[in-house]
C-alpha cells in the first residue's frame, strides 16, 4: 500500500512539473491538469502520514 503511495506521489509531481514546463498547455487545460495532479499529490501523502509507523515515546 505504501509503496503504490509513493509512486502516486512521485508520479504526480513529476506530471505537474512536465505540465508547468514542457506540454505548453495554456488556460483552461493546463488549470484542470494541474489541479487533478495537486489533489492526486495532496491525497498519497495524507495517505502516507495517515500509514505511517507508530512510535511510542
């Protein structure tokens, strides 16, 4: 689970910096692509802080 996390994460910020950079998108496509890779990013990492190993201290 936690690594199918990670690869969400690392694939969604490389996906945004390839939307910000290199696809040449403008407007209206480039703000609906960037804000689905945002959520996609946002989401595997809540879901990695939220399966995160436990510690007692």
């Amino acid at each position: 689970m936690r690594a199918l996390l990670w690869l969400l994460l690392t694939v969604s910020v490389l996906a945004n910096v390839a939307i910000s950079t290199v696809a040449g998108w403008t407007g209206a496509p480039r703000i609906a692509a960037s804000v689905a890779t945002g959520l996609v990013l946002l989401a595997s990492a809540v879901g990695l802080w939220l399966t995160r190993p436990r510690t007692h201290s």
